[in-house]
C-alpha cells in the first residue's frame, strides 16, 4: 500500500502514467500489424503563457531516461535553451524530435510531456525574474504550494532558471547544494520576543548561516528592523519583509523607508530581503525600491506549464502531418549573435542567419540513439550557466 498518490519510477517508464488512448492505440496497430511503422514526432509549442516572448526548455535529462532502452533515436535542444515557438519566418519550432515505431514509444508521449511542460513553465519563470532583478539575491520559497514529490523538480527548474538557492532539504540535494532560508513567524511566537528569537536563532545556528531576521511579527516592520539591527550589530545580513497583504499598503514606499531608517542609524551594511506575494509584474518596483533579494514562492512553483505537444510528421521516410501542423523531419539552425532560429527541411544545407548574417548552428542534438544515451548530461551547473549567458543577449522584460 502506497502513503502517498504518487508514481513509481517504473509505473513512470512502463507507460502507466499515459492517457488511455494511447495504450488503446497500440492495441489496435499491434492487432492490425502496424506498430512497427516507422514514424518521425516532433514536439513543438504554439505558444507561451501570458504573452511570454521567450522559454526555457527543462526536463531533458528526465525526458532522456524516460526513453532510454527504447529502441527509439531522440534529438533534442540542450537543456537550458532558451527558445521561441516560432522561427524568424514563423514556422513552429521543434524542441525534441522521436523517431522509430511508434508502438515503441506511443505511450511515453504523455509523460514526456509532462517532463518538458511542467519544468520548462518553472525555469522561463525564475529566468523571468533573474532577467528583471538582475543580479540581486533570488531564493525559491515555493514547495509548499504543489505536492511535496515534485520538490526536487521544482526547485532543480528554479535553479536552472536563474535562482541562487532553494529553501528545500530535498530540492537543494537534487542541486547540490546547501538550502537557504531565514526563520519563520513561528519561531518568534514562539518566544514571544522578537529580540529573543533573534539572539537565539544567532547563538544556536551555526556562523556560516547568514543572520536574515524577520521583521514583521508584532511590531511595524521600520521598528522591527531597528531593533534586530540593535541587538545583532554587524551579525545582522539582512532583514525580511514577508508582511501580509492585508496589512502592507504600498510595499515599496515600505522597503523605501525601512531602508532609510537604517541606513539613517549607520546600518547601512544590512540588507532588506523580501517575500509574500511577489511575481514577475511586481518585482521590478520593488527591486527599484532597495530590496537587495526576493524569497518568490507562489508564483515560481504554480507558473504556467509550458503548452507542448508531439505532433507525428513522417511515417515510412513519407511527409505527413495533421491540418495546422508542416510535415517531415526538420533541422533548427540558430545564430549565436542574436539567439534566432531558422527552421528548415532535414536535407537542406547549413543557413545564415536572415536578422543579421551570421553563419547558423544546429540546435538539435543526439541525445538518444537505439535506446542508449548518446550526450553527455550535464549538471544542473552548466546548464544553469547556459541560460544566464543566453539571458544576457535578449532585450529587458
């Protein structure tokens, strides 16, 4: 008897989290000898939530052990690419192509997808962020928000998307590294003394942890913060903001005059960290207004998923495809310079890029072939390295 509604590893790779139809339709090609057909799938997206100019693709690492002892070819972009629905001509962009008989892999569609949708929609989300605040702190608080077995991917895709650390024993492990965090109202209360709490917290938890104390339990977050600068001195790092919505009026004149009341007392070396309600709309006044760092919970670990789907466009070497969908297999040529991409037919030669003339790359690698991983996998590291440099080329939110 299992204690939680999750998947197994095995129930994940033998097919039993797929939609029904699928298992129905191997059924039916196996009765009628046509699973062994040869196909080629692409998985494209029409586009991004809430008008999202760019993504960033996540999960590939998953998706690559999902399909790994099939007897299937996959191509896909690195993990960590920042991609466009559509190429400078306007035509769909594939991120991963499957090809070999689709009764081999018809019933991974569903979790693949899974894989790519739901952890992309959370690293374009923390990117989002790292390209409005630039380089000033960003922690992932959201864990609690979604089911506790999808820590790890959660905060593995806010890593990935930009994020300094996570909150989550178990999602800074998946990362390797240390978790972050201040303290939580709880602790105060329970003291019933802000400055108790706080000397305690500083007498207890060992020196390398920064000492971030949270402001807002009793008092007005300008007295709170004053006082925790009193009684830890230059212990203090920063201060916290986490004041609820109800009671926060205009949170950046807020940030503003905390920051003048203790840069006034000469603490000017602590720093205002803030959390609550905090999304990609809101962040840049916020950050305009002093806050050094952001604990974004809610909005990094609900983000939208990112819309993929996995569309069959050749069957038997012969072009196919659906009303609305291009048929055959393709390359994704990118010019480095400007982060363009130019679809185009699998045989046709190397492109230069139609924006500014550069000689283009291909963009979709080998990561499978015949069942057996082909591509080194990276670590969370490099990948997240990937998508800082590519941020650095596009145009602020």
């Amino acid at each position: 008897m299992k204690l939680f509604h999750i998947a197994s590893d095995e129930d994940i790779k033998m097919g039993e989290t797929t939609d029904v139809y699928f298992r129905r339709t191997r059924q039916i090609l196996e009765a009628k000898g046509l699973h062994r057909k040869s196909v080629v799938a692409e998985v494209t997206c029409n586009g991004l939530p809430a008008g999202w100019p760019w993504g960033v693709l996540c999960g590939i690492e998953e998706v690559a052990r999902l399909f790994e002892g099939r007897k299937v070819n996959v191509y896909s972009m690195p993990e960590g690419t920042i991609f466009t629905p559509m190429d400078a001509r306007g035509f769909r962009v594939p991120v991963i192509i499957i090809e070999g008989s689709y009764g081999e892999f018809c019933e991974l569609e569903t979790p693949m997808l899974g894989f790519a949708c739901h952890s992309s929609g959370v690293a374009t989300m923390a990117a989002r962020f790292r390209k409005i605040v630039g380089n000033k702190t960003l922690i992932g608080f959201g864990i609690r928000r979604v089911h506790p077995a999808l820590s790890p991917m959660i905060d593995r895709a806010s890593y990935i998307g930009g994020f300094d650390g996570v909150s989550s024993l178990a999602g800074a492990r998946a990362i390797g590294k240390e978790p972050m965090g201040t303290m939580p109202h709880a602790l105060i209360i329970a003291f019933g003394d802000q400055v108790k709490a706080w000397k305690s917290f500083d007498e207890v938890i060992s020196e390398e942890i920064p000492r971030i104390a949270l402001v807002d339990t009793y008092f007005d977050e300008k007295i709170e913060s004053i006082m925790a600068a009193e009684a830890l001195g230059k212990k203090l790092f920063g201060v916290r903001l986490d004041t609820p919505g109800s009671r926060r009026g205009d949170f950046a004149t807020l940030i503003r005059e905390v920051r003048w009341e203790l840069d006034v007392r000469g603490y000017h070396h602590v720093r205002i960290f803030v959390s609550g309600g905090i999304n990609d709309e809101n962040v840049k006044e916020l950050s305009e207004a002093g806050a050094d760092g952001f604990g974004i919970g809610t909005s990094l670990s609900n983000a939208p998923t990112v819309d993929f789907a996995m569309d069959i466009v050749e069957m038997d070497g012969r072009p196919v495809a659906k009303r609305g969908k291009l048929g055959g297999k393709k390359r994704v040529w990118r010019c480095d310079k400007c982060l363009a991409d130019l679809v185009l037919p699998w045989r046709e030669s190397r492109p230069t890029c139609p924006k500014c003339g550069e000689t283009c790359s291909e963009v979709l690698h080998p990561l499978i072939e015949n069942g057996k991983l082909v591509s080194a996998l990276p670590s969370v590291d490099k990948i997240r390295e990937r998508v800082l440099n590519q941020l650095k080329k596009l145009p602020s939110l």
